[in-house]
C-alpha cells in the first residue's frame, strides 16, 4: 500500500488531504460498516461511495471525507483497471491528526496473508472459503479512539440493538457538537459525538430519557474516568488492550473484545457472551446450534484468525435457523 499527497484540487478544498493506495481490491463501505452504530448514527453519512464521519481527536474535532474510486475500467483503454484509492480529505482542529490515523482506519494494517496462504486456507470450512473468494475487498478496520467505540458499546450490553442505537442517536443529538464544516458539502446533521468529558456532565435523568438503565450508565461513567489511560490503550496491542480493559468494572470478556475489533482491527478477538454469535457460529459450521464453549471449541483450529473466520461467515449470507424466542424490546424510559 501508497499513500500519496492528495491532487492540488482536493487539497484546496481541505485543511489537509491525502489519497491513499490500498494495493489491492478494496471495498471503502463494507470496511467501515461495523464502525456505524445502523444507518441513522449521527456521527456518519454514506453518500453514494462518499463516506463522511465526524470525531474528536486529541486536537479537536474533525469532518472527515472519504471516497473510494478506481478499481474499474479506466481512462487507458477498454478493459483496463485503475488502482484501487481512497481520497481522504479532513476539516476542523483535528485534521493533520485525523488524516495521519486515516490509513489505519481504512484497514492499512490489516494483513490476511497468513489467513490466504494455501496450507492455512485449505483447513477453513467451505463456506468461509467461499465467502473469502467474494470478499476479497474487505478490511478490518482500526480507528485507534478507545472511547468512541467503547461508549455505544456498553450500551449494547444485555439490550437489543434496537434499543441501544435508539439510545445512542438521542445522545448525540443532545450533547455531541455540529461538525467542523466543510464548505457547503457538509452533510446536514453530522454530529461529533461528545468528549469523555461531555459524557460525564450528561445528568442521569438524560440518561433515562434515552432509555439506558442505571447499570449501562454507571459503566460508561465509571470507565470516563479513567478516559485518558482507557486512550492509551490504542498503543497496546489488541489482547493485551482488551484484558487492561477488564479491569474496568461493568465490561466484560464481550465488551472488550468489541472494542478492540474496532479500535485494533483484530483478527482473534471473539465476542464471547453475545445473545446470538455462538448459536450462528454454530448452526453455520456445524448445522446445530452450541454455546460459548462450544463455539470456542470449533474456532479453536483456527486461533489467531478467528474473527476473519467469524467475519466471513457474517459476509456469507447464512442465516440460522431461528431457535426459541427472541430478547424482548425493553423500554426503560417508562420506568
């Protein structure tokens, strides 16, 4: 992979740009998907192959653009190929320093050599060779902010997703700031989601207006108050992070390993506790549902590579059987 100053055109229209190589088949959206809390996160808007994401970094706030092109018939002749690139540009405080960790957020990291090697990739199970031949575009993702994942994600904790990302849109419209603007393309809406310091403040009657209950919001309370070694943990790798993270009462196995498929791209970590990824895993490798051990057991020939391997069973299109009834909607608002 290259990365290139961007063109003098991109570069007038931003703080700072750069356009970015990913040196081979790459896909911009189903790379940052699991970055978005749904479709409506106010933090993001996918326009078309345009993605726009608003943050904070350590020197303010950012809008960044990103848009994916080439990969396609190009100008050099019928049937070429252009190569794939990422054209990333950034407005507001935080810019030089959201460009620098843009290539590692558009997955420049992450490595599937070892996973495509041929001895290695003759052992995985049919349909996860099958869903790697489709998928050949797909990146994990490293965005390196601890606290922006880690907060929507204990959210989720014990709740369905609905409820959670209900929770964390009404947040962000109520305490997160309007993006950095950029021009007149700034996408209406965009928000940057509050600072540790932001989240703190927010009294606990907000807290149940958004529909979390006091065990989320004392979690979320209690891990901002260590925010600043929390960020540190960004420089850790991936295990290493997510163990430290433990130690944080009220997140668990599930939430750090969450955490750290987003902030690290890592391809180990396995959501152990998750309401419905062993019963997945299961029916999706074997025809039969299991548990978290049992789950651990068939993914344990291939540890060190077994969120790829859960990944493209994800991107396979399966889907289990549906077992026994579903998490009831909860809506702790009335409470």
């Amino acid at each position: 992979m290259t990365i290139a100053e961007a063109p003098p055109r991109l570069a007038a229209a931003a703080d700072v740009s750069l356009r970015w190589y990913p040196g081979g088949p790459y896909n911009l959206g189903s790379t940052l998907r699991p970055l978005l809390r749904g479709n409506s996160d106010p933090s993001f808007s996918l326009q078309g192959d345009v993605v726009w994401h608003a943050f904070t970094t350590a020197e303010g706030p950012v809008t960044l653009r990103l848009s994916a092109a080439g990969g396609s018939a190009g100008a050099t002749g019928p049937g070429a190929m252009v190569e794939p690139f990422v054209d990333v540009q950034a407005w507001g405080p935080g810019a030089a320093a959201a460009v620098t960790a843009a290539p590692r957020l558009l997955g420049a990291h992450d490595d599937w050599r070892a996973f495509d090697e041929p001895a290695f990739h003759a052992t995985l199970p049919r349909i996860v060779r099958e869903a790697r031949r489709r998928s050949l575009t797909l990146r994990l993702p490293a965005s390196g902010r601890v606290v922006d994942q880690l907060v929507p994600i204990i959210l989720e904790q014990k709740v369905t997703v609905i409820e959670a990302r209900r929770a964390y849109r009404y947040l962000l419209h109520r305490y997160g700031t309007p993006a950095p603007l950029a021009g007149t393309s700034t996408p209406p809406g965009l928000v940057v989601g509050p600072t540790a310091a932001q989240w703190l403040q927010i009294p606990s009657w907000e807290w149940h207006k958004a529909g979390v209950g006091p065990q989320r919001s004392s979690t979320v309370m209690r891990a901002l108050r260590s925010a600043a070694a929390l960020e540190r943990l960004a420089s850790l790798p991936a295990l290493e992070a997510a163990a430290k993270m433990q130690v944080i009462p009220g997140i668990g196995i599930w939430t750090a390993a969450e955490v750290v498929q987003r902030t690290h791209g890592c391809p180990d970590s396995i959501s152990v506790g998750d309401y419905h990824l062993a019963a997945y895993v299961g029916a999706a490798l074997t025809g039969r549902r299991t548990d978290d051990a049992g789950m651990l057991r068939l993914l344990e020939p291939w540890k060190g590579q077994r969120q790829r391997v859960v990944r493209m069973i994800q991107s396979s299109g399966f889907r289990k059987p549906t077992f026994g009834p579903r998490m009831t909607i909860q809506d702790h608002r009335r409470h």
